[in-house]
C-alpha cells in the first residue's frame, strides 16, 4: 500500500497584513511630524495685515528678558549669541545664498533700536531682511 502525503508548504505569503502595518507607520510619522516645532523660543510678534513671499533661510530671534537685557538667537537655538557675533554667524550661514535673506522675529517690547542694529547688519552685507509678524 502506496500512501502519499500531500502536505506541501504554500509559498506565497499575504501581504496585506504588512501593507497596514506600512500604513499605520506612514500615518504615525505625519502625525508626528506635524507637532515638532521648530522655534524653541516663544515670542509675541507683532501683528500685521502684509503677508511677503520671500522665503527666508535663517532667522534671528531678539529675546527681552525685561531690565533692557536682550538676547540673540539664530536660527531658533536656545543658545543665545552675543551680539557682536551675529553678524559673523549671519555671513557664514547665508555665504552659499544667491539672494541672501534672513528674517527678524522678536518680542512686541524689543526697542526698535535693538531691531534696526540688526537690520544694519543686513545692509552692510547686502542682504534682504523680513521683519516676521503674526497675522492680525
């Protein structure tokens, strides 16, 4: 007597179970992503009605701390930078630039002397400056 087994192992594999695992990933990371805020500093902008096209690369934070004591950051660091090193930092990060713009966001109290001293920045190297504020 001849038995046969017929017990083959069935090569294809579903896939359908790694497809919504792909998907529940996908998802995961947009949801995430869309939380990651990318300036560390809280500042209260001014309020404005003009919107600008321009795109800025880097950006430079004026920070008031009260008692006149103000605070640069480039770029959204909590890491404050003197001010007499901005202009460096500014001319090192926007050498690669065709046309070199950076943006300003600084707190409603900052004195505009403070602001204007960093847009002087700008002139002196010719770049072009965004003075960034909240929609009213």
């Amino acid at each position: 007597m001849a038995l046969k087994r017929i017990t083959k192992a069935d090569p294809n594999m579903s896939m359908s179970s790694m497809t919504d695992i792909v998907f529940l990933l996908l998802i995961f990371f947009l949801v995430t992503s869309t939380l990651v805020n990318p300036n560390a500093l809280k500042l209260l902008l001014p309020k404005s009605t003009g919107q600008v096209g321009a795109k800025a690369t880097v950006t430079v934070s004026i920070k008031d701390w009260g008692d006149e004591q103000y605070t640069y950051h480039i770029n959204g660091s909590e890491v404050p930078v003197p001010f007499g090193e901005v202009e460096d930092e500014l001319v090192e990060l926007l050498q690669t630039e065709e046309e070199p713009t950076f943006s300003i966001h600084s707190d409603e109290s900052v004195p505009i002397k403070e602001i204007v001293q960093v847009m002087n920045i700008a002139k002196r190297n010719h770049y072009k400056v965004i003075l960034a504020t909240q929609p009213e």
